[in-house]
C-alpha cells in the first residue's frame, strides 16, 4: 500500500510538472549568484521563479525570515492579508501565487508554502515597522549618479551613469542565495526588466529596464517613525518594479525618472517606513528632473521629498549622491562621513567618467573603505552603452567590493530567451551558461543539421574551429581572456554572443 501510494504522488508530482510548463531558464550558476531568466504572463513567470529558485528560498525562509519575524511571523502575516494596511495590486498577488505553486510544485519545500508568505517575503522591509523599527538589520546603500556637465570630456560624453553599494547583514544565508532576475513579460503594456537582489523576489530592490531606466532602494535611517494602520501602504518595493515594467506610467510617451515620481507620488500617505530611492534614465531628456532623482519617503509627514541638483546638497555639478540620512526632507542636510568623503573628493564635479564614478564609490563609499562589512553587492548601470556591471559578496567572505565585477551587455540579458526559442523548436542550438568562465554548454536541436561551431573575437578573427557530434557539448573556454565572444554556426548561418569572465 505505501509503495502504491508512493508512486501515487509521483505520478501526480509529474502531471502538476507537465500541466505546468516552466517559463524559465537558469542561464548562470556561480554558486552565491544565479542569473534566471523568465517569460510569459505574470503568472507563468512567476511559476517559473519559485520553481527554479525554490532551494534558495527554502534557505531564506528557515534560515532568514522566519528567524527575522519570530513569535510576530503570524502578525506579519496577518498585516499583509489586510489590503486596509498594506496594499498590492491584485496582479502581483495572483501572480505571488503562482510562486508558491512553483515553490510547492519543485518538491524543495517541506512545508506548504501560500502566496502571504512570498508576498511577505517582498514586503518585509515595510511590514516589520508595523511590529518594531529594530526587528531585523536595517541596509545601508549608497548611490552616486552623474550625467551632462559631470561626465563631458570623458568616454562617456554627457552620458548619465549611476553606481550603487548595496549594504546589507551579511549572515552567509544572504550571501549564498544572491540572484538577477530577468523578466520578459507577455503584457503589452509592460516592459523587459530585471531585478538584482535574493531568491524569492518578485520586487525590485536594485533593478533596471530595456529602456534605461533603473531605480534603487536605500533606507532612511534617520526618521524613526512607525506605520499606522489603515494606511494602505503601497510596499516600497512593488512600487519600484512598477516603475521599471510599465512602458509609461505617467503618461507622456517615454521612461524616464518622471515615471518613478509619479509611482511614488501616488502614495500620497508614503511608504510604511523611510527610504531613499535614486533612479538614473538615459541622458536625452530636456530637463535634469527627467534624467535623475533622488526621493525621500517616510511614514510621516512630509510623506515624499524630491531632490535634484537645483537643490544645494553640497554635491557639485551634475552629480547626484545618497546614503542613508535625509538631505532635502525637512532640509535636513545630514550628512554623514561617506557623504563627505565623496563631496571632498571629485573636485570641481566633472570628468567623472564611469570608471571615476565606479572609483569614486569605491574609495569613499564602500565599507573597504573604512574597514566594515557587509558590502553585498557593487553595481554600475550605464543605460545609453547598455552596460550593467556587477560584482558580488562571496562564501569565502571577500565582500563586493574586494571583487572584480562582471559587466553584461543589458541587450544580450533582454534578447528574448534562446531556452524559450528552443522549446518552441525555432531556435536550433542554445549555449549556456551565458556568461560563463570554464565551460559552456552548446545544445542541439535533433534536426538542427549543425556540425561546425567557429569562435570568434569581437572583431570577428576566428580563434577556435571545432566539430560538434553530440546533442549536448560541453566546450572550454577557461583559457580565453575575458571578454564577449561570438559562438558562430556557419551550417545554418546563426551567430550568439558569450561574455567570458
């Protein structure tokens, strides 16, 4: 009887899998970062990211959240069941749902999880100041943005580029279930983008769009007010990733930072705690105010103050700087001792090139530099060179900061998935991971009729010829450089592009 009903289950755990179809793709595995990329509706791709993610948020779950909240989980809970409090749109709950049948259907969990949880989970920066401002370690963040008269004379010649530390407790349970989501999304009013942050978000704590527009999340350390309730708080997360995947949400046929002011400025009550937000678009725009922003939120009035480079912040030039303590909110103007090691140390504020600004962060920004810890994540986004780079805390404890960063080419991470192509059978070959470091594999189609795979520079010189015979070859590439490459198929005349690192 108990093997009957073993095989029982099995048989049901199979048909939920093949009922289900997974619309995504592990492209990347570097075992403290994983590169997913999802596709479909919001419930298929959010299916597909519990389901490819569940082992990382199993390890969030019991070893982060749950311990975080304690006896107040249940309250927690109960807080995001109530839209009167905390309020989401009811197209991230269905599709928070389809997470947790991800989760249940991966076999990963052992115990059932519900849509309140994964909502929680991207909540719960803003749900834990309804219980307690020190329940869990608050994240620190800084971001330095330039554009226009800052980076003229440089490579980048007006162009806008923001860099970000992402600071953060660093328990080894967050360190190791680091991910980049990529989102290329069915909905015609949508957008493909991407978030950066841990296993189990479906929310935005540092992400970014095929249009250039990215937003980060910093909190407001000196406002300590608590949340009220029946407030309807918008949670500060939902509302970046509403910014970066609607095409227009202000209305006026482009997107750029008005469009993450207008989410913002919707929650006419603000956020159910205090945070910074910075966001950078393309420097094209007639205006500053359409290129940068910085914007201070908290529980209590003043609810939303927005600040730019009209505003006398110290910071000179085109620049724009944030850390953790209110600038512009009750012209406040606190500053803080990385605030003034950046002003005090990029001169006049121009030629700060993206290397400059990357340096300026670095040495003056980043816990390296004052002998702390918890430098979890070290971004760059430069949106007109389509260039996002990125460097990662590691499990051997070097933080972000002490690692070279890996730069994507945003394009490659936004073209429509070759794992989606295949499986619709018009793609013939799939390489992956991408990027990759030591090997890569090249999959076939069964009537692909490749033999020949050339591997080419940039420049288009061909390094390696070799003869693949098998559906599934492994090839390696640890000896070349780092830098893209081009895998080309000359038998059907397809050509991807592999960043090496």
């Amino acid at each position: 009887m108990k093997k009957l009903l073993t095989l029982a289950l099995l048989i049901a755990f199979a048909w939920q899998c093949h009922a289900q179809q997974v619309n995504g793709s592990i492209l990347a595995d570097h075992g403290d970062f994983k590169i997913v990329k999802v596709w479909g509706t919001h419930q298929e791709r959010g299916f597909a990211t519990g389901y490819l993610l569940a082992e990382g948020v199993k390890d969030l779950f019991d070893n982060y959240l749950m311990p975080a909240f304690g006896i107040y989980y249940s309250m927690a809970r109960q807080l995001m069941m109530t839209q009167e409090h905390i309020s989401i749109d009811s197209v991230y709950i269905y599709e928070a749902m389809a997470m947790a049948d991800g989760l249940n259907a991966s076999g990963v969990i052992d115990f059932e999880v519900d849509y309140i949880d994964v909502l929680l989970a991207n909540s719960f920066l803003d749900a834990k100041n309804f219980i307690g401002k020190n329940l869990m370690p608050d994240n620190g963040c800084s971001s330095l943005i330039s554009w226009g008269q800052a980076t003229e004379g440089t490579a980048l010649n007006g162009k806008s580029v923001l860099s970000r530390h992402l600071d953060w407790d660093d328990q080894p349970v967050i360190i190791r279930n680091q991910v980049m989501v990529i989102h290329l999304p069915a909905e015609e009013d949508e957008q493909k983008w991407a978030l950066v942050g841990f296993a189990g978000q479906m929310s935005v704590l540092s992400g970014f769009n095929e249009s250039g527009l990215a937003v980060m999340q910093h909190n407001l350390a000196d406002v300590y007010a608590s949340a009220s309730l029946s407030m309807a708080y918008e949670p500060i997360w939902f509302s970046l990733r509403k910014a970066i995947e609607k095409r227009d949400v202000n209305g006026d046929n482009v997107c750029n930072v008005l469009d993450v002011n207008a989410v913002i400025d919707a929650n006419t009550f603000g956020y159910a705690d205090a945070f910074i937000i910075t966001a950078v678009a393309p420097a094209v725009y007639d205006t500053p105010e359409e290129i940068a922003t910085i914007v201070e939120v908290a529980s209590v009035s003043p609810f939303v103050t927005t600040r730019n480079v009209d505003y006398p912040d110290l910071i000179p030039g085109k620049n724009l700087y944030a850390a953790n303590y209110a600038i512009a909110r009750n012209d406040a103007v606190h500053t803080c001792m990385r605030y003034n090691a950046v002003r005090n140390n990029m001169g006049d504020g121009s030629m700060i090139g993206e290397h400059e600004n990357w340096n300026i962060m670095l040495n003056y920004s980043s816990s390296c530099s004052y002998g702390g810890y918890g430098n979890i994540q070290f971004m760059q986004f430069v949106p007109e060179n389509h260039m996002f780079k990125l460097a990662w805390h590691s499990s051997e404890g070097l933080q972000a900061c002490e690692q070279l960063a890996v730069v994507y080419n945003t394009d490659d991470l936004f073209e429509q998935s070759s794992a989606l192509q295949s499986a619709t059978g018009s793609m013939p070959v799939h390489v992956f991971p991408n990027p990759a470091s030591s090997i890569v594999t090249v999959t076939l189609n069964n009537e692909s009729g490749v033999t020949t795979l050339l591997i080419a520079d940039v420049s288009g010189k061909i390094i390696k010829r070799l003869s693949l015979n098998a559906l599934n070859n492994e090839i390696d590439i640890s000896k070349l450089p780092s830098g893209f490459y081009l895998f080309v198929f000359p038998d059907i005349k397809v050509q991807q592009k592999l960043f090496v690192y």
